[in-house]
C-alpha cells in the first residue's frame, strides 16, 4: 500500500484536508503548531487504497523543534508528498515546496486557503506553476472541500519534478522569488479599519485590556454554558433516575453487591457524591457534574483556537513568560491543560528547548489543574462559598509563578525567545467548531468514564478487604501533623492518580471544615500528574526528566500544603 | 532617496524599512527566511512590548512576533 504524507508550513490546513482525505477527524485550529505528532488514516486513490499521515507543520526540513523535527522524519516514509501550500502567502511556502522536490519523491502541490487569496485580490496561474515545478498543482480550499476530489484524482500524475534539481540554500531563495515573480499577482490592499482593530488585540495597552475582557467572558461563558446544562439537562434526567436506582437498591438488598452498584445509602437516600456505587456515582459525577463543563470548555476553547487569538495573547504574555524560562507560547500548554493535561503535555513540543519543555511540562503538571478537576472543585467547594474556590486558584497561580522563577534559575539550559507567525483573524467557522467541541467531549467520555468506574470499583474493593484503611494508617503522620487533614485523605491522595476528579469527589464524606478541603484540593493538583498525563510526561521527559519533575511536585506539595495549613488553620 | 542603516529594535512603532541582511549564523538567518523575512522586503514595525517585550512586525502583510535579542540582528534600511 501507497504512503501518502502532508506536508507543509505551519497553519496551512493540511489537518483540514487529511480529515477530508481520510475521513478522519483531527483537531485544526488557526495557529501554527496545532499538530505536534503523526496522526495516520486511510484513503482511496485511483490505484487502490493508501495510508495517509498528517505531518506537523515546518517552515524548512531543517527542523527548530521536536514537532518539527517529526515532520522532517516522517518524509521519509512518503511514497507521494502532498504538499499543502497557502495561496495567500505563496513565496514564503515555496521554499519547502522546493526543498521537498528536490528529494525526488513523488508530489503534488495543494494550494490551500484559495477562497481567502481570491477575497484578498491574490492570482496564481496555476497552469504556469505546474510547469515550473514539475507536478501536479491543484488549488484547494480544506474547509469546503473544494478542490479535493481533483486532487485525489492528480495523485496518480505525481512523479519526481524533473525540472527542479537539487541546489544551494541561497539558490533556492533565488527560485522562490522568481517563481513567486512569475506566476504570481497581487492587487493593491490598503490597511482597512478592521486591520487596525486586529493590530489594538496585539498593541501592549490596549491588548492587555482587550486579553482580561477575553479571558474574563470565556470564564463566564463556560460557567454560565456549564451551570445552564446542569441545570436543565442533567438534573432533570437524573430526578428521572432517582426512582429507578432506589427500586434497584430495594431489589438487590444489602450485600456486597449493592455496595458495588449502588454504594452506600446515606439516610437511607442516594447521594449521588457520596454513594460511591457505579450506578450512582460512576454516572452522576462524570455526566452530571463534570460533563457539562467539559463541553462548555471546549465550546470556548474552540472559538479562541479557531479565531486565531491565542498567538496573540501568546505576544503579550511573552514578557511575563520569559521569566519563567519559557516565552509566549507557553501559553498554548497552560490552555489546552486546563481541558485535559494530555494534549496539554503534547503541546510543549513546540518549545524549542529541553530546559522550556522542561519546565512547561512541571508548571502545568503543578498548578493547573484539568477541566474535570475543575468542576469537581467548584461542585464541592462552591457551596461553602466562592471565596474557597478564589484561595484554591490563588494558591496555584502563585505555586506557577514561584516554581516557574525558581526553576528558570535552576534548570540548565537555553531559553530562545519568542518567534511566531501571527495568524490572521478567522472568523469560526460553525461546524467545525460543533465537530471541534464534540471529537473532544466525545475524547472526555470515552477515556475517562471507564477509568471513573475502574476507580469506583478499586476503591470499593480496596475497602472491603481493609487495604484503604492501612493505607491511611501509613500517611496518617504526613496527613495529620504536617497539613492538618484526616488520615483519610490519603486514600484519596492516591486514587488521585488514577482520576482526580473522583478523588475531589472522595473528600467529600471525610466531613471536613472547607478550609481542609482548600489544602487537600490543592495537594491534589500539585503533588503528582493522573496515570495518563503521567505516561505521556515520561515520554516527552524522559525517565531522567520525569524523575526530576516528580520531585518538584511533591517537594512543593509538601511546603505548599503546610503553608496553607498555617495560614488557614494555624499550628 | 538617502537612506540610513539600522535595527530593527531602533525603528519606533509604525516606522517601515527594507531589510538590509541580518546578522547570525545560517540557521537564525534560515529561521528568519522561512518565515517571511527576507532581505529586500518592506517591513512595518505594529508594536514594541515594553520591559524587554518582543517586536512585532509585518512583512508582506503578516504579522510576525520575535524577541529583542533577534530584532537586534535585523539591519533595516530607513528613510533618512
Ligand atoms: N478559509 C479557509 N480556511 C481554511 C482552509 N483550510 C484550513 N482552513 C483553516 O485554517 C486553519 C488551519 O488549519 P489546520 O488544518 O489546523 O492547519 P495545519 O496545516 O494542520 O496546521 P498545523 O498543524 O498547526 O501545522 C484552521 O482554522 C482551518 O479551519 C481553507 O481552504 N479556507
Ligand atoms: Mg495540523
């Protein structure tokens, strides 16, 4: 079988067209770096089925970053390269059209984005360009699929170019511009108002104002989207449901297997938190409590994504950025983090240093905790109060802060600075944004429903054969002495690992005053990653790196726990 | 037209140059190209962030951010 690899510059749709191509879906967004790993489909040609990779994006073979350096790697695999090239911005993506020629693999040239070079008054002569380079040039619009059956139906034309050779770096600048010269026309744009709107979202003052706003309303539309499904969705399909479990539990009676299904009857009643039966709690905590955030997170995450605002915050939050070891970018991990610390630990790859990675990957394992998390910590400690949820937030913005200052210091390393492509403004486009938001929730449900259940199901039998209660017997001195919490929130330290959200949920029946639950909250993000951020944190770190990481954390879980014992509770 | 070498950190947001050349080794003047800047080219400086803050500039029509100690080893020919 035939290996179809796309490549291209950073941000030029070839994750658009491999959805098209493959039928598979995979996550674009309007800012270079989106995709950082290989993400691989099937399609079919007109001489049969083919593998298709999705290669990240780079702007030369001679990669800057890891994401990059998979990019020059996966080359290699190609049997035909499908160039994707953006139309409006034709010179600068020639160079590795040329460097990709000149390893005589067979290829054909997608000029992607043609709807957005007509609506600027840009012209390429297609016909022309074809000749040039010696293969098969289709103008394609990803978003649409515009353009995408030709493509397909030109792949069995594309062959080595014969009329592009190798040659010297600066040769290959020489053909860019007379390539581009050629075939290429621009008619006159002045600066529109619309264009200094944009410029004000990127200007130190006025973006500082424009990025709180920003940052502001997402916050309260995710709250306000996520309380509206609880509300008028969940709820009510869970007082449907409330009957049905109850005439369950009288049927199974007591026993062991109504503590596995139904849990515990407080009051004889269900509490669905507290339960801790999978039929009650296994449901309710994922669909009830932390699904309606996640899906109002991604709404929102995809709007910011998909506009192509985050590269812009990325520029102002450089400054700040740097002092911590990292630069503007940085930002892009802390935001896809707060979904879900995977790909949040994934996007470090665009860092181009191991010393940023680094400390990219420790800050977020540390302070920020994921979306699922989130809802549980508003769901418990919201009823106490705002004001707890504030310290809780607080606590960790100052653990990012700290820990990023200090291990800039400390960290051997390079810390290269800022450079990135500032996409233009897009208006989200409303399917792909439906389609964004679902791939994601639909990711959430798959992955950590399961492991939810597996939890609730360990923690039961941890239980019933009395392992829990040594386990709390053990940290009793940690827990006790040193952060002021009962003996019990070890056990739920640990099942931490497994799901942290479940874990918040677990403190709940220690009866704790809510100044406890801040400081057990908060261990709980600082001291050690899920099991699945974990593994992905090894990967990218490395034994040695993860090693290092893992002492950050729990060092600073420690003095970060028994600081707020102090300042919450006293000696 | 007379015209005066400077960096790119010199020019003050809103001024506009032609890239002269740059001054680094292959790989920083590579990183440059490949993204669009490239001697002979109009550049227009959007923004300078304060507190050693990066540049942002725009070369045929695309903004692009990138750090002092690179805007430092842009040399940009002005208007006089
Ligand atoms: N108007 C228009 N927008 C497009 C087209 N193709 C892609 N886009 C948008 O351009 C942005 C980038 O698309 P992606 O497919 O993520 O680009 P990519 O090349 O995979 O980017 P990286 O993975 O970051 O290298 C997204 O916001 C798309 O919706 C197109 O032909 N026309
Ligand atoms: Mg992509």
């Amino acid at each position: 079988m035939k290996t179809v690899v796309l490549m291209g510059n950073p941000n030029v749709g070839k994750s658009g067209i491999f959805s098209r191509l493959t039928g598979t879906r995979v996550i674009t967004s309007n800012y270079a770096g989106t995709t950082v790993d290989v993400s691989r489909g099937k399609t079919r040609l007109a001489d049969g089925p083919a593998a298709v990779i999705d290669a990240p994006g780079t702007y030369s073979l001679a990669p800057t970053n890891p994401a990059e350096e998979v990019a020059a790697e996966i080359l290699g695999e190609a049997d035909v390269v499908v160039n994707v090239v953006d139309s409006t911005n034709l010179e600068r993506n020639l160079y590795l059209t040329l460097e990709t020629l000149e390893r005589g693999v067979p290829a054909a040239v997608a000029l992607n984005l043609w709807d957005e070079a007509g609506h600027q008054g840009i012209t390429i002569d297609v016909d022309r360009l074809e000749e040039l380079l010696g293969v098969p040039v289709v103008p394609t619009v990803g978003l649409s699929g515009q353009g995408i059956r030709e493509l397909v139906e030109r792949l069995g034309e594309a062959r080595p170019s014969a009329t592009i050779q190798p040659m010297s770096e600066e040769e290959r600048w020489v053909a860019v511009g007379q390539i581009t010269g050629e075939v290429q026309k621009i008619a006159h744009r002045h600066h529109t108002l619309a264009d200094r709107l944009a410029e004000a979202s990127i200007r130190p003052t006025s973006g500082i104002f424009i990025a709180l706003a920003v940052i502001a309303a997402a916050f309260l539309a995710v709250r306000w989207i996520g309380e509206g499904l609880i509300s008028f969705v969940f709820e009510p399909l869970f007082d449907l449901y409330t009957p049905i479990v109850m005439r369950a539990s009288e049927l199974l009676g007591p026993g062991i297997l109504h503590d596995i299904l139904i849990g515990r009857l407080i009051g004889g009643e269900i509490d669905y938190v507290e339960s801790m039966g999978l039929l009650t709690t296994g449901l309710f905590v994922p669909f009830a409590m932390i699904l309606p955030y996640i899906v109002a997170f991604y709404l929102i995450l995809s709007i910011l994504e998909d506009t192509g605002y985050l590269p812009r915050l990325a520029t102002l939050a450089d400054t700040f950025f740097h002092r911590l070891g990292m630069h503007g970018y940085g930002i892009i991990p802390v935001f896809l983090g707060f979904g879900c610390n995977v790909p949040g630990a994934l996007a470090t790859r665009v860092l181009e240093t191991k010393k940023q990675r680094f400390i990219a990957a420790t800050l977020m394992s540390l302070a920020i905790p994921c979306m699922a998390q989130i809802a549980m910590v508003f769901g418990v400690l919201g009823p106490f109060g705002l004001q707890y949820v504030v310290m809780v937030f607080v606590s960790l913005a100052v653990v990012y802060v700290a820990a990023g200052l200090i291990l800039n210091r400390v960290v051997p390393g390079e810390c290269p600075e800022i450079f990135l492509e500032i996409p233009p403004y897009r208006a989200p486009d409303l399917r792909a944004t439906a389609t964004k938001t679902w791939m994601r929730v639909r990711g959430f449900v798959g992955e950590a429903i399961p492991y939810l259940f597996l939890g609730i199901l360990v923690v039961n039998l941890l239980y019933s054969v009395g392992f829990l209660d040594l386990l709390a017997a053990a940290f009793a001195p940690v827990m006790e002495t040193w952060l002021g919490l009962p003996a019990g929130a070890a056990v739920a330290l640990l099942v931490g690992f497994l799901r942290k959200d479940l874990a918040v949920g677990m403190l709940v029946p220690l009866g704790m005053s809510p100044e406890q639950l801040v400081i057990a909250v908060t261990m709980l993000t600082i001291y050690f990653p899920c099991v699945a951020t974990f593994v992905v944190l090894l990967r990218e770190l490395g034994a040695r790196g993860m090693l290092a990481a893992a002492g950050v954390m729990v060092t600073t879980a420690l003095l970060v726990g028994g600081a707020l014992r102090v300042i919450l509770i006293g000696f | 037209m007379i015209t005066m070498e400077k960096t790119l950190l010199d020019l003050e947001p809103g001024m506009q140059g032609i890239i002269a050349r740059f001054a680094g080794n292959p790989g920083f003047v590579r990183k440059l190209r490949t993204i669009g800047i490239r001697e002979g080219k109009n550049l227009t400086v959007v923004t300078r962030h304060p507190l050693g803050g990066p540049v942002v500039i725009e070369v045929d029509g695309r903004e692009v951010t990138l750090g002092r100690g690179m805007a430092v080893r842009v040399v940009v020919d002005v208007a006089a």
